[in-house]
C-alpha cells in the first residue's frame, strides 16, 4: 500500500511540470463581436461572465485549472469552446459560419445546455437568469433578423 501512495504522489507531482498552454491570442477589436455589433453593457456582461471563459480569447483561467490533470481538461473545454464559437474572431468568419453559430447560441441557451453546468458550478457568475437567458437569446434574434447583419 505504501508503494501505491508513493508512486501516486510521485506520478502526481511528475505531471505538473506538463506544460499547458495558457495564452491568449491578442483580440483584434475589429474582429470582436461586441464591439462589431456596440454590444450593449448588459449583454457585454453577460457574455462575459457566462460565456468568454471558453468562448473567446479573453480567458480568465482560475487556479485551479494549474493543477494537472484538471488544467489538462480545461484546457480541452476551452479549445473545444473556441473551435465551435469564438466571440474573438468573430469578424472572421463568413456569413454562414456566424449564422449558424448564433442560431446555435440561441438553441443552447434555450435548452439550458450553456453554460455547462460544470463550468456554472465553480462560476457562480454564469449561473444565468430567466431573464438575462431571455435577453442573450433576443439580443441573438435581433442580429439573426438584421438583413445585412453580417
């Protein structure tokens, strides 16, 4: 049993020297969604509590998420995050990328599947509202509805 402790804490402390990456890609304001579309500051806050942490290159990364192998799977949540949407790059997308990406903002809002209840769990912040899921998912209809929205 010893050498099962020993060899557990000597694996555990091995694999926090795995590096992982960590930065975040400069944001490029005229490829920001909120400042293409002058988000307003409720929305902006919202986004930001509930969505930017995975959704964009302006991760907070908590500490938590310095200890391997946690750090390993944030990291994972991230970069899926930001392959399905990034808010960062939204500018450069094409027209159908960033219409179908809002139609699935909407629908995952709606269904309560964002954010994930893991993530809400040890962000309080993101733990949204009826209404503030009410105001995300009209602030989407709103751009989906414009004609040259994109």
């Amino acid at each position: 049993m010893k050498k099962i402790i020993f060899w557990t804490v000597i694996v555990f402390l091995a694999i926090q020297f795995i590096p992982v990456d960590r930065e975040n890609r400069p944001v490029d304001r005229r490829d920001n969604f909120v400042d293409i579309y002058k988000t307003p500051e409720n929305i902006r806050t919202i986004l930001k509590n509930a969505c930017y942490d995975c959704h964009s290159n302006e991760t907070v990364y908590p500490q938590y998420s310095y200890i391997a192998p946690i750090s390993w799977a944030v990291k994972d949540h991230i970069n899926e995050g930001r392959e399905y949407l990034n808010f960062s790059e939204w500018g450069k997308y094409n027209n159908d990328l960033k219409q179908n990406a809002i139609k699935k903002a909407i629908s995952t809002i709606q269904d309560l599947q964002m954010p994930l209840p893991s993530y809400i769990g040890y962000h309080p912040k993101a733990n949204l509202t009826t209404e503030q899921r009410k105001a995300l998912e009209d602030y989407f209809s709103t751009i989906l509805s414009k004609d040259n929205g994109y």
